[in-house]
C-alpha cells in the first residue's frame, strides 16, 4: 500500500490593509474576491481603524498598535497600508504630518482618497476617471447622480455588481497612492 502524498497548499502572502470605516472595509473584501478570481496568491489581513479613532493619526496610531499585536500573537504583515480620507488630514495639517511620519516609521504606506472614498470610488466607473470633485459633499452628490443605487457603506457583493478588475485598473491609473497598493497585490 503506497501513502498517498498531501495536496500542495500554496502558501498566500499576507498583507495587512487598515480601513477608516465600513465603506473601505468592504472594498478591500472586494479586491479580496479580485485576487482569488484571478488566482493570486495573497490573503488580506483587513481592519476597520473607524472605531474609537478620529482623525489620520489617530487612525494611523491605531493600526501600528494592532499591527504589533499581530506581531506578537503570531507574524504581522511586512506589507501595509491604511486607507484614509485627505479631507479629514486638511482639517489639522499638524496631526496629519504626524500620521505620515508614525505610519512611515512603522512601514505603512497611506493610501490617500482625495477628498474621500466615494471620490475615488467614482473614478472607477466608466468615463469618470478623471472627475476630481473638490469636497466630499460634492463626491458623495456626483457619485449618487452616476451610480443611482449607491448606498455608504455598500457591502462587497454589492460593490461587485458594479466594478471588476477594469474599473479597479481605471482608478489605479490615475489614483498612485491606490496604484502602490495594487501592484502590491500583483493585480497590476
């Protein structure tokens, strides 16, 4: 009788993403069913940094202090990345250079959404990749007017209905800080 040999397991690369709020955490779910539809190997270690937390540093200080905790429970992600609104760094220009500073000291790369997530997440869509709305109000107002049934937070199936890897790409070619985490990723 000869043993039969264990299916290779391949071994996915973690990558740790820390999200401002529900909206993000569910598009980093989505770019989770990106990678596994097109079969690479990386599992997302995602976060909501929302909660008790208000501002980009408070939101950046809140995943080293996770991010360590990973590390001592068992192996933190060397890739990371927070997602996190500009609007909310140009209310206090100060705290918001200390949230870059603590997130490059602790290997974070902060993915800025200027002014906000719905702002980028209308330069995915068809023909919008360069609409560039000035305030969040407005982002959220032209975001609605192209995609009707939009609601905050969308939950990632529903994301799904409406974007795939092309708007993903659409958004990357003109969003680099968004491009930075996708190539990390191996999805460009």
């Amino acid at each position: 009788m000869t043993r039969r040999r264990p299916p290779y397991i391949l071994q996915r690369r973690p990558v740790y993403i820390g999200c401002e709020g529900a909206s993000e955490v569910s598009y980093a779910g989505f770019l989770q069913d990106l990678l596994r539809e097109v079969g690479l190997p990386v599992h997302l270690v995602v976060e909501e940094l929302g909660p008790g937390a208000g501002d980009p540093l408070a939101r950046v200080e809140m995943a080293v202090s996770r991010l360590e905790h990973l590390r001592r429970t068992r192996t933190a992600p060397a890739e990371r990345f927070v997602l996190l609104d500009f609007d909310q760094a140009e209310r206090d220009p100060q705290r918001a250079d200390q949230a870059r500073r603590t997130a490059a000291d602790d290997n974070i790369v902060i993915v800025w959404q200027r002014p906000c997530f719905e702002a980028v997440l209308l330069r995915h869509l068809q023909g919008r990749a360069g609409h560039r709305p000035p305030d969040t109000p407005r982002a959220g107002q032209a975001l609605i007017r192209d995609w009707p049934e939009y609601e905050k937070p969308m939950n990632r199936a529903d994301l799904a209905r409406r974007l795939d890897l092309a708007a993903v790409r659409r958004a990357a070619a003109v969003e680099p800080e968004l491009k930075s985490l996708l190539m990390c990723l191996g999805i460009l």
